[in-house]
C-alpha cells in the first residue's frame, strides 16, 4: 500500500512505475549509486610571476607600470559546485603610506577578465552551445553524460577607483548549470538537479592601469604625487549563489 | 523506498544546514595589497628665524647686553626623515679686532615658543659662552599629506650677555647646526 504511492510522484524520467513491488526497487536501484562527492571550493590568486599571493601580502607594481595596462594578477578557481557562484573583488583607494586620512590618493581602474573553463585537461567552452559542439564528460558518482559548457557574467568589466577615498566593487558570476547539457544512457536528456558536478578549473586575469605618469606626476597635471609608498586593499571573496 | 526517501529528504536538509553559514558568509576569500612606490630627491634643509617674525635669518646683531631670544631652529622637509642625532655648537664671542677678547654669556637651549629648557649645554674647556648641546637623537620627522613640504620648529636660542665685563668694540661668534641622517 504504502509503495503504490511513492511510486506516483519522485521519478520525472520515466521511472514512474505502476505495478509490483519488485519492478520499483529494481528501476530505484539503477538510478543512483547514491555516492555523491562532497562540494569544494578552493581559490588561488596568483601575482604577475604566476607565484601565488599570499593573504595579507603586498603586490608590487613598478614604475614600469605607470599609467598602462598590466596584469597585475590571475585567479584560479577549483571546484565541483554545479550551480552558481559568484566571485566579488573589492578594491580599496591607494592611499600614500596606507594613511586613510590622506588626500594623496593614485586612482587606478581594473578589468577583470574570464581566461578559461576547464575540466581536468579538457577546455569547457563558455556560452550557450549544442551538445552536439562538446565531447560528453562522465564521472563516477552518476550514470549520466554530461555536455559541460560554463557561464560567466560580468567578464570584461572595469573597476575605477578613484581618488575619492572611494572603494569599487566587482562581481563575476559562473554558472555550470545553465548552459550544461545532461543525458542519459538512451541519449535522452535528464534534468540533473544536484549541487556537484565534475571537478572544474576557472582562470581569470586582472589587468591594472595605475594613474600616474611615468615622471610620477597626476595625470593631465604637472603637480608631482608626494614620496612615498602607495597601498590598495584588494580583497577577493567567492559566494556560493 | 519510503524510508529511503526519508533518508534522501533528511540528507538534503542536512546539506543545507551545513552549508548554511556558507550562504551568509563566503565559502572563500583572500586580500592583498596593491602596492606602489613614488620616489622623489629626499630633500631637507635646516634654517634659523626670526622669533619675531618667523623670517630667515642668517645673523643676529646684539647693541644691549642683557637677555635676547635670538633665533628658532626649523627644519623643511619634503618626505618622511630621520635623523640620528641633531646637534648644536656655538663658539665663543670674540672681539672682531682682538680676539684674544671676548664677550662672556651664556646660552640657553628652550623649548620653541616657551621658557622651558630644551636640553642642557655643555660647556667648551676654558671657553667663555661656547659650548655644545645634542638637540634629538634618532628623531624622526614624519610628513603629512596635504602639503609638498611641511616645516618643524626644534629649538629657540636665547643668550645672555654679560655686560660689566666686555670692552666696546665689535665682537661675532657662530652658531653651528650638526646632524647625521639614518
């Protein structure tokens, strides 16, 4: 009695089953191995020299750098969340001696940009895409093929902060699930709702343009910024959607 | 199967628990520092005043004995400095045309702009004024901001001269500023 109406109402791919008790338990047991991996996240941000930042730490920019575009630093995403996260980078004033109060302020823009998608050594194209344009990518934790293809919002976008004591944020948002195409092993698509997928990299890169001359003089001006070390908070934090 | 949704359902509640301060806080973050350095020529001079007037002033001329605040030491500087030691000597007041005469006085070391002692001077061996004092050691200036060049007063002179004992006549003596940068 009790197994007649669960039968009605979990499986939506044709699970459904009306009948005995044993045809249920048998078609239950194909569906899942029930050994989900855990969810992870991990983010590595990297400085010009592909060394890894450490929290806490400063990142030089030279007088070389002055008033032109330089990747300053990357990130590197690893994870296995299939459905949306978003990466949120603050970046502070750059303030002289790292002195809040001060008015001798170097504005600076940043673009941040998407680099790449990946899935172990195989590049996952970004953007709505056939199935038929992907190889499908299996794992052992479900009988499913999946056709990965990434979204991400937000690549491309500037940053400028001004000399206003003012902090700018931006936001990349990624999302596995909105453009991955799931099937099964009739070539039928599946509607996959858990939270992990396959195990993916995302790589991004932060390109800095610092705004002083090369004489170390206010853009546009001849007024000289004062002697000094300048100091910007970047702070990089990843929320799960 | 209807216990085994119940597990399903109660794994999933778990899920979200556990990942529920996830939702309210980030599941990673890291900072840092953008960092960058604006060099100019270090630049630093130091300059007697008027304590008058504040105008710079190169010599003092004395016509009465008694007591004169003669001069402020200031210092102009354009980036953060520190020096090790910032000293002062003065020589003995010798009459232009003998110097084997003098005009005796003591000097006094103040705080600016106050009658309070500064630091006291030590005396030259057989002199008759001259002497020495050390003004600050490891002092270090730190600049603000809103200016190119900021400016520090450090010390007011005030000398006292002996009358009773001096001929007429003219008599000139020097005041030396000595400092060490670290």
């Amino acid at each position: 009695m009790l197994i007649l109406l669960c039968s009605a109402v979990v499986y939506a791919d044709g699970y459904q089953v009306l009948g005995t008790a044993t045809k249920i338990i048998s078609a239950y047991k194909t569906k899942w191995n029930g050994n989900l991996p855990a969810p992870t996240l991990e983010l590595r941000l990297l400085d010009y020299n592909s060394s890894e930042i450490e929290s806490g730490s400063d990142l030089t920019m030279s007088i070389n750098t002055r008033n032109q575009a330089f990747e300053a630093f990357s990130w590197v995403l690893g994870g296995n969340l299939y459905n949306g996260i978003s990466v949120k980078f603050t970046f502070g004033p750059m303030y002289w001696e790292a002195d809040s109060s001060s008015t001798e302020i170097i504005p600076y823009s940043i673009k941040l940009e998407h680099e790449s998608s990946r899935i172990g050594n195989t590049p996952i194209p970004t953007g709505p895409a056939s199935s038929a344009a992907r190889s499908p990518i299996t794992n052992e934790f479900t009988p499913y093929s999946f056709y990965y293809a990434d979204a991400v919002i937000g690549s491309g976008d500037t940053a400028n902060v001004e000399a206003n004591g003012q902090s700018e944020t931006k936001t990349l948002v990624y999302n596995m699930s909105t453009n991955t195409v799931v099937k099964n092993n009739s070539g039928n698509t599946v509607d996959y709702d858990e939270d992990v997928c396959n195990y993916w990299n995302r790589t991004g890169k932060a390109t800095v343009t610092l705004k002083i001359t090369a004489a170390g003089q206010k853009v546009n001006t001849t007024t000289n910024y004062m002697a000094g070390t300048y100091y910007a908070t970047v702070q990089v934090e990843v929320w799960i959607q | 199967m209807f216990s085994k949704r119940i597990v399903m359902i109660v794994a999933l509640i778990l899920f979200l628990f556990s990942m529920g301060s996830a939702f309210c806080d980030p599941v990673a973050s890291k900072s840092f520092n953008l960092k960058h350095v604006v060099n100019v020529a270090r630049e630093y001079h130091f300059e007697f005043r008027n304590p008058d007037n504040n105008d710079v002033i190169d010599s003092v001329s004395l016509t009465s004995s008694g007591t004169h605040l003669i001069a402020t030491l200031a210092i102009n500087y354009n980036t953060n400095i520190t020096f090790s030691r910032i000293a002062v000597s003065f020589t003995d007041l010798k009459k232009t045309d003998n110097d084997s005469l003098y005009y005796p006085y003591t000097m006094d070391i103040l705080r600016p702009n106050t009658s309070d002692r500064l630091v006291n001077t030590t005396p030259t061996e057989n002199g008759h004024g001259a002497g020495a004092a050390t003004l600050y050691e490891n002092k270090q200036f730190k600049k603000y901001s809103t200016d190119p060049w900021n400016s520090d007063e450090l010390a007011d002179f005030r000398i006292n001269l002996d009358d009773a004992e001096a001929l007429a006549g003219t008599y000139q003596g020097n005041l030396q500023i000595e400092f060490a940068v670290v």
